[in-house]
C-alpha cells in the first residue's frame, strides 16, 4: 500500500512506485511532525538537529543537510546531476517557505516530455506554483538567453531555482553575453551541418580561445559557439569575456547555493532503478507520441533516453539494448554535470550524499 502523509494545505501522497514524485510535501515533516517519506525518493533532508549530532543515518545514507540552515528570505539555488533528489528538497524548501519552484533545467522547459526529462507531476504542479516547466514548444528556439530574461522577472517573489544545467545557474550568478540572437538561416546551415558532416568539423572551424573553452563532448554547445561566429563574425570567447554585470550575484550574499555532490555509486544505482521506473510509467509511450515529429537536430530531442527509445521504436534495436544505452547515456550525462559543477561551481555550499 502506498504510504501517505496529511497536510492542512496540501493533497494526500499517494505515490506507490519507486520513482513518481509525491504528490504533496508534508508539511508536518518540516516541523517535526509526521515522518512519512514517500518511497520513491527516501532522502530525509529535514532532521533534528539532535538527530544530527548523534550521526544518524536515514536508510543507510550519509545525509550532512539540514533545512533550519536555510533562510525563509532570500533566494534558494539547488543544482545537482540527475536523480540525485534536488526536486525533492525543492518541494520541501517551497512548501516549507512560499516559494516558487522555478526550473533551471534546459530540456524540462519542453512540453512534448514530462517522463524522460523527469519533470514535476501534474499532481507536483498543482499541489506547489512551479515556474518554467513545459512552456517551449518542441520546435522552438530556447537558449539560455531566454531562460534568463525569463527567470529574471521571477525574482521579485520567493524563488527556489533547482535543476542540472549547470550554463544556466553561471549565467544567473555570474553574467551573460549579450550576443545577437541567431538568424534562422544560420541555425538551419548549423543543423544540416551537424546531421551531415559531424561534431568535429564545426569543432575544427572555431577560433582557437573558443574552441579550448567550449564543451567538446556536447554538441549542444559546440554548434552554438559555431552558431555565434558564422553570425557575428566574432567568437564566442571574446563574446563571453565582455559578460556583463549577473542578475543574482552570489558575492554580495544575494542567494543561497547549494550544489548536491553523492556517492557515485549510489547515484548511478539510483539512475538505473529511476529509467526502470519511467519505462513502467510509460516512457516508451511518450518517446512513441513524438515518433512522427522526431527530427535529432533539435534541442528536444537532447532528452536522455529519447534518441536509444526512437531508435528502438524504428526497429534498429531491441528494447532491453534500448534501456541499456539510455542507462549509459544517463550515467555519462551526470558524469558531465559533476565535472561541471565541480569547475564552475566549487563555491557553492555542497550537500554531501552516499553510502
């Protein structure tokens, strides 16, 4: 049976698998209250601090975090790799406080995956004010530029900004370009060049600053550099040293940052066990529903696990090769976002989880 925790405010968690979010944050957790903690996603943030000093462990994992170190006002960072349960302390810190759960996740702003890219439940939406979830079309440009201007304007009400674009939380504390949106002529050359000739020719036409600096393992980045020079006739490095003044600095102590580092093992065995959980929730459905609007150059079609499920969908591998590679894609894709966070982000409060 499923367990459920009561809340005056909010609706009965009624979650039964080991991967779809509560439906509500209980309340009473926060306050000392009820303990029920759904199963999907058994990390006890909250703990005495009783508890704490006596070393307690929740489920046999170390978890060095306690929410009363966080203030009710300012803004709440929370970045973390995938399946490492920052959504989870999300929902807490704005249940607990009023906030806003705003997105900094550049494939959950896309409205055609709700499973793949692990975005809140429609229970999760209703039962909190989430911002910048499945707003963008399938087809339509979204740059980090657009995630900026967009979660500038929400900074005037209490905000909790979680997610794994790691580009996104830098450029939200440390600045951004103002580079000239790129023409749909250029975008388009970009894509067929991409589809046709490959990562490492747009790679090999970059100024040597830029091409030393960008990402080289994401195709993402690298036909936006290209994107920036066939443009503008200018790198993109140079474009980024000229970066102005950021919206939410951290060095004048105007948010909270917490980054979640955990045991790479636990972490990889939790990636695992969440994509079986999306199959049984129907991912495979959903890679199926954006079969006829599939085309891999697109932004949304980055979905970790979209391109191993359409490929099995269109006959070029079984399903258990499918879920195999989406595995591996998925462990690589967090690898990425640590290494990132621990280059970009070495400042930010850690919360340290393991075994």
């Amino acid at each position: 049976m499923p367990r459920s925790c009561a809340s005056r405010s909010l609706p009965r968690c009624t979650c039964a698998t080991v991967s779809r979010r509560c439906t509500a944050v209980c309340r009473g957790s926060l306050s000392g209250g009820c303990r029920a903690r759904p199963p999907h996603d058994p990390l006890l943030w909250t703990r005495t601090r009783r508890a704490a000093r006596r070393g307690r462990h929740n489920r046999g994992r170390r978890v060095s975090f306690d929410l009363t170190t966080i203030s009710r006002e300012a803004p709440v960072l929370i970045a973390g790799p995938t399946a490492s349960g920052k959504s989870a302390l999300a929902m807490e810190l704005a249940a607990r406080d009023g906030r806003v759960v705003v997105n900094a996740d550049a494939l959950q702003v896309y409205d055609c995956w709700r499973l793949l890219t692990a975005r809140p439940s429609v229970q999760d939406e209703r039962a909190l004010p989430h911002a910048l979830y499945g707003h963008i079309g399938r087809d339509t440009p979204y740059s980090v530029g657009h995630w900026l201007r967009e979660v500038t304007a929400l900074l005037d009400r209490p905000v909790v900004i979680v997610g794994g674009t790691g580009l996104y939380f830098t450029a939200l504390t440390e600045g951004l370009a103002d580079i000239p949106p790129t023409p749909p002529a250029v975008r388009a050359l970009a894509d067929h060049r991409l589809a046709t000739e490959g990562l490492a020719v747009l790679l090999a036409e970059l100024d040597p600053a830029t091409a030393a600096r960008v990402d080289r393992l994401n195709p993402a980045r690298v036909q936006r550099a290209w994107e920036v020079q066939a443009a503008t006739g200018r790198g993109l490095a140079a474009w980024q040293d000229d970066t102005g003044e950021p919206a939410l600095p951290l060095s004048q102590a105007q948010a909270q940052a917490l980054v979640i580092r955990p045991d790479v093992d636990w972490l990889n065995a939790r990636i695992d066990r969440r994509f079986d959980a999306m199959m049984a929730q129907g991912a495979l459905e959903e890679a199926r529903a954006e079969l006829p609007f599939w085309n891999p150059t697109r932004p949304s079609a980055r979905a970790i696990g979209a391109p191993e499920l359409v490929a099995h969908l269109r006959g070029e591998m079984d399903l258990p090769q499918a879920v195999a590679a989406a595995k591996i894609a998925s462990r690589q894709y967090a690898k990425r976002q640590r290494t990132w966070f621990r280059s970009r982000m070495a400042g930010w409060r850690g919360v340290e989880l393991g075994g």
